[in-house]
C-alpha cells in the first residue's frame, strides 16, 4: 500500500514537472543580429529619404524665389553672392579688377 502511494506521488511530481515547462517560443522573441541589421538598415534607408525630401523642398523654394525676381535682380543678387563668398573665404578681388576699378 505504501509502495503504491510512493509510485502515485511520483509519477504525478514527474508528470506535473514536465507539464510546467515553458514551451519554446512562447516569450518575447529576442533580436537577432540579422533582424538588427535589417531594421538599422531600415531606418536609414527613411532618414535618406526624408532629407532628400527636405533638400527636394528647399531647392524648390530657393528656385520659386529665384524665378520671382526680374533680370537685373538676379545679376545684383549674383554679384553679391559673389562677393559674399570672397569675403567670407578672406580673399581679395582679382588684381586687374582692383588696378581698372573706378576711383571715386
């Protein structure tokens, strides 16, 4: 009788041990190297596209401006650009430009 009890208690330990166990794949699933490869790629294939977008959209109102001004503006504003740059790069004219240059 005894043995019996001993049998019973110990094959339903064993059978509720295995029945707790936790099934493969039922956790939250962890990244792989390649699933992180493929998102980081992902991201940086949307962060290209949206500057893109953004350069797309600055050109086009730089543009739009542009197409707004009459002839003699746009010289004006070319020469000054002009300018601008040299000045920003700490640089002089070209000699012959300062040599002819009208004297006030």
């Amino acid at each position: 009788m005894l043995c019996r009890h001993i049998i019973i208690v110990f094959l339903l330990s064993v059978f509720s041990l295995q029945a707790s166990a936790q099934e493969k794949g039922t956790g939250p699933k962890t990244n792989t190297i390649k699933m992180e490869l493929k998102s980081n790629r992902r991201i940086r294939m949307e962060k290209r596209e949206l500057r893109r977008k953004e350069r797309a959209e600055r050109k086009a109102i730089k543009a739009y401006h542009k197409r707004l001004q009459t002839k003699t503006v746009r010289k004006r504003m070319k020469k000054s650009r002009k300018s601008a740059t040299r000045y920003n790069n700490n640089s002089r004219e070209f000699f012959l430009v300062r040599w002819f240059r009208k004297k006030k």
